[in-house]
C-alpha cells in the first residue's frame, strides 16, 4: 500500500504552468498548418510581383497622361522605380486584403479554436488567462509580420529586377543608393505591421465573443469600410482623429519624400497602439470570465 502511495504520480496543482516559447511553438504549427494561411500569404507575395509586371506592359506616356490621384498617381510613379513599386503595393493592400489577413488570423485563434472545441481545452488546462492570449496574439503578430515581409521583399527584388539598382529616387527627385531606398522601405514595413497588429486586436476582442469566425472577419471588414466612410464625410470631422484607418493611404508616402516627414507616421503608430492595448483589454477580460 505504501509503495503504491509512492509511485503514484503528484496531483497537479494550479502553479503548474507550461512555458511561454513552448505554446508559442505549438501555436505556430497550429496556425502554419491552415491551408487558408499559408493561401493568402503566397497571395500577397505574388501582388508586388503582378504590380510590378503589368506596369512593364503600360504606355509611360499613357500613364502620365492619365493623371489621377491617390493609389493611381503612386502607381504611375512607381514606373521605372524600384523604391517606389513596395510602397504602392503595400498602400494598395493595406486598404483591405492586409488587414484580412489579419482579421483572418484574430478570428481562427479564438473563435476558430472555439468552433472545434480545442479552446476548452486551454481554458481548463493549467494556463493562465494572460498567458493564453498572450500566445494567441504572437501567433496574429507573426501572421501580420509574415504578410508585411513577403510582401516587402517581393516588391523590392521585382523592382530591383525590373529597373534596376539606380532607380531608387524618392518623388522630390532625390537618388537614393539601394541601402538608404531599403532602410525607408523598412520604416513603411514596420509601421504598416503596427496597423496590422491593431487590426488583430480588435479581431481577437470581437474573437472572444463569438465561436463563428466568419462573423469575426466580416465583422473587422465591415468596420474598416465604415471607417473609410466616415473618414470622408466633414460633418463628422470631430471623429477622423480616432479613426485608425485615417491616415493608411497617405501616411505610407510619407517616406517618398525628403526630407522624410514623419508627422503622419507617428500619429498613426500612436492611434495603432491605442487600438492595440483597447482590443487586447476586451480579450482578456473576457477571457477571464470564459468558461468554455
């Protein structure tokens, strides 16, 4: 009787804990193995590619002459130039495939899980709440740097490709050597992801409440289109400050110029965090009341 005391094992207590890089792995394979994941990451990879080809096939003269503004002026000017191919196409994307891809991963870490019924077997395991979705929002984080990278780097080595190392010239006419063109780029990559970070968190917020994760990403389109409406309509001037898509297609432009001005860059990193530490506060707590 008291060996058998003896051998049997300790009861686990709740200070049992598992550590932080070893959910974070788990939760990798778990993301990496959705075939939809790795779709739309190979899909924004293959967008700076298609860019940069179809603006081989475009009349220069027809271009300047078709004049336009907005996403259309940054594509006529990214004829003939490596540095600015990158930019338009991640100021293109940001406008909604980017952030889908954010609130596709936001929905299926929650609400995904939930649906199949592995989320259970987080709550009642031996991990705190924080922890929980601590792990939850690397695994949006990386999905989002993922998607920013892929989409960075295919930009620039097709523009590197298609006009060359001494085409990188910012739209004030100042030639940049591959390195400066490059550490600029990087400044749009970075804060592009913050955007996409607080897209995740809203997304795991509306995640936590729900167990249908198309309703989350429908939910998370829906409110960027809102946003963009709003963000044209003066009467509600008051709110374009909070609004965090309000600046997604003129701040990225920002480093196309020089001197660099980076005005609108801060504003929007500072607006992106706000979203981040709100969207992250609703997730928790209801996580902690979450049950099942």
């Amino acid at each position: 009787m008291t060996h058998a005391l003896a051998a049997a094992p300790a009861a686990r207590t709740g200070q049992d804990s598992v550590g932080l890089l070893r959910l974070y792995r788990a939760e990798l394979r778990w993301i990496f193995r959705r075939p939809r994941t790795l779709a739309v990451l190979g899909l924004l990879a293959l967008i700076p590619i298609v860019i940069g080809v179809a603006l081989t096939l475009v009349d220069p003269a027809e271009a300047n002459g078709g004049g336009g503004g907005g996403d259309g002026a940054l594509l006529a000017s990214a004829m003939n130039n490596g540095f600015i191919l990158p930019v338009a196409a991640l100021t293109m994307t940001l406008a909604l495939l980017l952030p889908l891809a954010s609130a596709m991963a936001g929905a299926d870490a929650i609400a995904g899980e939930a649906a199949h019924g592995t989320l259970r077997g987080w709550l009642i395991a031996p991990v705190g709440r924080g922890k929980l979705l601590a792990i939850k929002a690397f695994g949006v984080a990386t999905v989002s740097v993922l998607a920013v990278l892929a989409m960075t780097f295919t930009g620039f080595v097709t523009g590197l490709i298609i006009s060359g190392t001494d085409s990188m010239f910012t739209l004030t006419g100042s030639t940049l050597s591959v390195w400066d063109a490059l550490g600029r780029l990087l400044i749009v990559a970075l804060w592009i992801t913050l955007q996409l970070w607080a897209v995740g968190a809203v997304a795991l917020a509306i995640s936590s409440f729900t167990e249908h994760p198309m309703l989350v990403v429908a939910s998370v389109l829906a409110g960027t289109i809102v946003f963009t409406i709003l963000g044209f309509l003066d009467a509600v001037s008051w709110l374009h400050p909070f609004l965090l898509n309000k600046d997604w297609s003129m701040a990225p432009a920002s480093v196309l110029m020089d001197p660099l001005d980076t005005t609108l860059l801060g504003e929007g990193a500072l607006r992106a965090a706000c979203y981040i530490v709100i969207g992250l506060s609703i997730a928790y707590s209801r996580l902690t009341t979450r049950d099942g």
